[in-house]
C-alpha cells in the first residue's frame, strides 16, 4: 500500500454514530485511531430533522478540528418511522388484495383487547375502505395457482388508486408467501404505468403465515416508505454538503445494521431503530466488564425502555404492536411480526408530564412535554410540571450545567408549574410534590420492569443494571432499589448510549419464509433448497454492503410448535445440509426451550416447523474504548448542594462531583452527585461506588 493510501485512511478514520430522540439528538465521534468518543446532545428539531443533525454533527467536528472528509462511516436510528405511525403523519396508501379479502384489516383476529370495556376503541386502519380493493387471482394453500391473476381488473382498480391520490401501494394476496409470483407480476404492471408511486409487496416485507399480521406490516411499510425515502435521500444529501461521503448504516429494530437501500425499500425494520441501539450498547459494555447479565433501563426526554441481556445476548422477538391505542395493553396496537429486541416502554421520561387527576392523585405521563416547547424549566412556553422540573427542585439536576452549561434552566418556572399544578391542589410543599413526582414515575418504572423481567422468568437480583439516556442515570438508584438490585452502572457516555450501540453493531439481513410441515416427515430436500436460497440472498445482500462472505455469519432458527397449537417458540436449527438424520438433534431444541419457557414437554405430540429464519451477518466491529478525560481526580469534587433523597426525610449537603475528574480506581461513599455534559448520575444513601478501568461508574447498592 502507498504511503498516500495509507494517510488518506489515517485521515478517514472516524465514525459518527447519530440518534434522534424525542426529546434530544445525539451525535457521538469516534475516533479509530485512538478509540476515544467525543459527544454532542441538543434539542430535536422536529421541524426537520436533518437541522440537529447537521448542528450536532458541526459541534463534534469544530471541538476536534476535523473537517467532514475525515468521516469514514455514519451510523444513523431514528424515532421518524414510529412517530409516523403513532402520528398518522404517513402517506396516503392504497392496498390490493385478494378479492373477498378487502377487510381484513378491519377484522383482523376478532378479538377484544380489554374484554371488559364496551365502548372499546380498536385501532383505525391504516388504509381506510375506500382504498382496499380486490384483484380477482387465488393460489392455494400449497402454492398452486388455481385462479390466474386477472390483469385487466388489475388496471382498473390500481387506476382507481392513482385516481384517489395515493403515493403508495400494498399488494398482499391470500397466499403470496408461497407462491410470489402474482404479487410480483402486479408490482412490475405499476412499476411500468406509475413509476411515481412506491410499491410494497407482503412477498418480500413479510413472506410468512397468518394474513392479518402479513397484512398491517406490508400496508405499514408502505405508509412510511414515501416518508422515509424523502428523509434518508435528504440525509445523504446533507451530509454531503458537509463533505462526508462515507459509508451510512442505519440500524433496525433487531440491533443490526442495514444499508440505506435496505431501509428505503423496507422502513417498516426501523419502528424500534433507536432504542436497539441503546441494547446493543449494553451488549457492547457487558462484555468489556465481563458482566453475562445486564438489565438495561434506557430514559430519555420522551419514554423509558427496559431490556434484558443473558449472556452477552439481548433477547430477539417477533411480536410487535405499533400505534397502540391504549400505550401498554398488548392488542390494541397494529400487529408487525419483524424481529425487534425484546423491550418494555414505560411512559416516563424528563419531559412526562405530572398532574393531578379526577381523584385528586398525582399522576406521571404518558403525555410529554418534549423539546417543544418542553417542561416549564427549559423556558421555552411549557407551563406544565415535568419530572426534568421535579429533578430540578430536589437537587439532582444543576441548572447552570445541563447539557454541560450550554443550556441554562431556569428553577423558578419549574417551582411556579408544580406549585400550581400539584403543590397547592395536593396541599403540599413545593419540594413535597417533586419528590412526589420523583416517586411515582421511579415506582411506574419498577413496577414495568419488574413484571417484565419475571415474564422472562429472571430474577432481577441477578443482574447488574445499567443506566443510560438523558434521565436514566438521575432516576436509575432509586428504580434499582425498588427492584432489589444489588450493583447498578452508568457507562461512559451514558447520556448518548444509544448512538454509542449503533457504533458496535453487526450489518446483518434476516431472511424469512413460511413452510409448514411436521419434523418426522419433512420434505428435507425442498427445505433445504429454500435455506439455502435465503443463505444465497443474505450472502448478496451483506455483499453489496462491502463485506466479503469470508467475513459472514450464518445463524438459522425455526418457529415450531407442537401439533394443534396456536402458537410457536423459536429454535435454533443447525447449519449446513438437513436430513432425516438432523431430526433429533432438532427435537432436542425445541425441548430445550420449550421447558426453559413453561417448565415442561409434552410427550407423543408431534412437532411441525411453520416458519423458517436465516439470519446473515457481519463482522461486528473490533473496537476497545480508551477512554481518557482532561483532568485528575483533585478537580473531582465541584462542591455540595442541597438535595433532597427519597431515602431520606430531610434535605441534605450533599457532594458533587465533576465525571471527568473522576479516574480508575476512585472510590467513595454514597450519596453523591455526579456531573457530565450528556446526563446526572444521582447515587443515593448506603452506598459506595467506584471507577473501573474502563471509566465506567460502578455502584454497590447496600453498603452499609
């Protein structure tokens, strides 16, 4: 290699890991050559986007001296596609189906959300009536064409479409799983006549069983793909007038990677794009500490989110509901089977909102504040009380050093909105009523947790808990108390964790297919050809990403269950050619985590396979963080303040600290107080905490 190849990859030798929030946009740098972070945090603007990027990504290069050439690779997630949904704000869509099936979506799987309630509200289509219509074409349960699809009702009712004003067209017919070929023939016949509208097809955004669930995800993709498109093509565009030109990720709801081409063609792999990175950041920090189990509670500006990781691996599920009426009741939302890691949303961040309600009870969220115009400190027109204005009031919160003083707050609004709103109607101080705030949202917080990590039949003693997110670290002691939590930790950079994650994940592409069938009488030559078609096309696929299949990954599993039942578990299947002989080996996976899941098999019930998964994937990337902060440790301790800990009933001095005057090797005595730019790590009473060498923050919870 040249000595000018050499220095133009010295040069290009940093990445940026990018990740809009509800509430704030974070911009993290890398720096290769070092392993050194840098970070950047401000306001989203909700405007455009594109806008807090470009400042957060102005802000990390003019601190460093850099120039936008020096970008090697951009790692972007994003809330755009959820907010989409939630918001309806996507585009007008049109479906094409099968005829006779035109209301599915309305039908979906008759069943009631809440038995209880009569004025039950179900969640509205995504394409309204008027724009699903049927194409006459049948293929039967085996992938035989029985009826040829009717190419001249075809253009009719797509004309009807264009007529109505749609930007975009979903085609799902009953069995287009099976057999594509009719969902292919329409989506080349609008290609051809309409090249304006986007097309999405259920045989490539979702080519499994149940017609309900393939429905929603393929007529969702197709409600944000014109938005998304619109998004990511002016992200490229801007990020080239800062003259970065490398390479651009965006990650999934899985914690993986994709093209930008991927997430163009199939933005419905984003709903949960920014959240995975913050799991993967766990998955990153565990194994750099040696910690297996991790639970991760992630609070930002808008929500929480809680995660487990076991051994060194977040948990991976199909099951997903965007847009649920009713936030945190499972079946009110529109159903989307993509892989998404496992997480709860708890609606509880800085910006929720406190009030009191029609029974005189202080209540905390899901309405959020935002960033606009945000809780009544931030100064911007919110009059309503938050937690931010309750972390305020009680201490834990500097006003003269949030976002690390390039954002004043301003106390006296945050003491006017909860003396009005919760002081004075509850008949409380105004520092009763912070706390009062600060202790419902932490116990709705635990309470979610809670349940959720027992659903996965964990204990929560067992894990070390990790802190991260704008608020997280402000809230995360007294949530680890109320789940008995015995270690808690803040990693370094804990305020943009998830723009971190995507900076250590793999590129990855999961291949989907239906095909069901019992194990004891498999058509092993047929399900053979299928996996190693979907290997072939994941292979393709990381290769256009520029990754070599020398450097890739092949995983499989199977959704299987027992015959008769509704439902399936997924199970790892092994590689390479299948036969007769590999059925044990398979029946043994599946016993394994049947039992792990309900404590016990089923004996002389067959077993049938009904949805088969590859997974290909990269190389995930080599990076050990070095980090190193400016100062020593006798510039740790800023000085005291008044706090007020739950634990305790009276307000005390208490010490706080400067995060980057802390170094390997520290160790004190709780309650403290520890300041970074990006987020506040409050640490209560009977406590003791330390430095690692990795600057993490360790906490030891019962010291006393």
């Amino acid at each position: 290699m040249s000595a000018a190849a050499k220095k133009c990859i010295k040069l290009m030798s940093f990445q940026l890991g990018i990740d809009i929030g509800g509430t704030f946009t974070d911009v993290v740098l890398l720096d290769e050559n070092s392993e050194k972070l840098f970070f950047s945090k401000i306001l989203t603007t909700h405007g455009d986007p594109t806008d807090g990027i470009v400042t957060g990504i102005k802000q990390v290069l003019d601190e460093n001296k850099l120039e936008g050439s020096s970008i090697r690779r951009v790692l972007h997630g994003t809330t755009l596609v959820t907010n989409a949904v939630i918001e309806r704000k996507g585009a007008k869509t049109g479906l094409l189906t099968t005829s006779g099936f035109e209301d599915i979506l309305e039908i979906g799987r008759e069943l009631r959300y809440y038995i209880y309630d009569l004025n039950i509200q179900m969640p509205e289509p995504i394409v309204p009536r008027n724009l699903r219509l049927g194409v006459n074409e049948r293929i039967d349960k085996d992938g035989h064409v029985i009826s040829t699809l009717d190419e001249s009702q075809l253009a009719v009712q797509v004309q009807t479409l264009v007529n109505n004003g749609v930007e975009a067209i979903a085609i799902c017919y009953l069995f287009g799983y099976l057999n594509p070929s009719h969902e292919e023939k329409t989506a080349q016949f609008i290609r051809e006549n309409y090249p304006q509208i986007y097309i999405s097809t259920s045989s490539q955004i979702m080519p499994e069983i149940r017609e309900y669930e393939r429905t929603s995800a393929t007529t969702m993709n197709a409600y944000v793909q014109p938005l998304t498109h619109t998004y990511l093509s002016k992200l490229e565009s801007r990020l080239l007038d800062m003259d970065i030109s490398g390479v651009i990720n965006i990650m999934l709801s899985s914690g993986r990677l994709t093209t930008v081409e991927g997430a163009k063609e199939s933005p419905i792999h984003l709903l949960e794009s920014g959240p995975a990175g913050g799991t993967m950041a766990g998955v990153f920090v565990g194994k750099q500490t040696n910690r297996k189990d991790l639970f991760n509670f992630d609070m930002g500006g808008t929500t929480a989110k809680a995660s487990l990781i076991h051994n060194h691996k977040p948990e991976i599920t199909n099951q997903f509901e965007a847009g649920r009426v009713k936030r945190f009741r499972k079946g009110s939302g529109l159903p989307v089977r993509i892989p998404v890691i496992d997480m709860i949303e708890i609606g509880a961040g800085g910006g929720s909102i406190a009030k009191v309600n029609q029974l005189g009870l202080l209540t905390v969220g899901p309405e959020s504040a935002g960033s606009e115009p945000g809780p009544a400190c931030y100064d911007r027109g919110g009059e309503s009380p938050t937690v931010t204005d309750a972390d305020l009031v009680l201490g834990y919160l500097n006003e003269n050093f949030f976002l690390g003083g390039t954002m004043t707050l301003n106390r006296q609004k945050a003491e006017g909105a909860i003396r009005k709103h919760l002081a004075e109607p509850l008949c409380l101080s105004v520092e009763e009523a912070a706390l009062g705030v600060h202790r419902v949202v932490n116990e709705n917080m635990a309470n979610a947790a809670r349940v959720h990590i027992l659903e996965k039949g964990q204990d929560p003693r067992h894990f070390t808990m990790m802190a991260f997110g704008g608020a997280g670290p402000v809230h995360a002691f007294d949530v680890a108390s109320r789940l008995n939590i015995t270690q808690l930790l803040a990693p370094v950079g804990a305020g943009v964790a998830s723009a971190i994650g995507f900076l250590v994940s793999p590129v990855a592409v999961e291949n989907v297919r239906s095909h069901v069938g019992k194990l004891n009488s498999m058509d092993w030559e047929f399900a053979n050809q299928f996996l190693s078609k979907m290997e072939d096309e994941g292979k393709a696929f990381l290769n256009t990403a520029g990754i070599p299949d020398e450097n890739i990954s092949i995983s499989r599993r199977s959704d299987m269950r027992y015959l008769g039942q509704g439902f399936e578990i997924n199970v790892p299947i092994p590689n390479g050619e299948l036969s007769r002989d590999k059925t044990n080996e398979i029946q043994s996976n599946f016993s394994l985590t049947y039992s792990a899941l309900y404590s016990r098999t089923i004996d002389d019930v067959e077993i049938e396979s009904v949805t088969w998964r590859v997974l290909t994937t990269g190389p995930s990337p080599k990076i050990r963080l070095k980090q190193e902060f400016e100062f020593n440790s006798q510039n740790a301790l800023k000085g005291h303040r008044k706090v007020r800990f739950a634990q305790l009933n009276t307000t005390i001095e208490c010490p706080v600290y400067d995060r980057y005057g802390l170094q390997v090797g520290d160790a004190m005595n709780g309650p403290a107080i520890i300041e970074e730019k990006e987020s506040t790590f409050v640490i209560g009473p009977n406590s003791q905490f330390f430095v690692d060498d990795q600057l993490n923050i360790i906490v030891d919870m019962d010291a006393s």
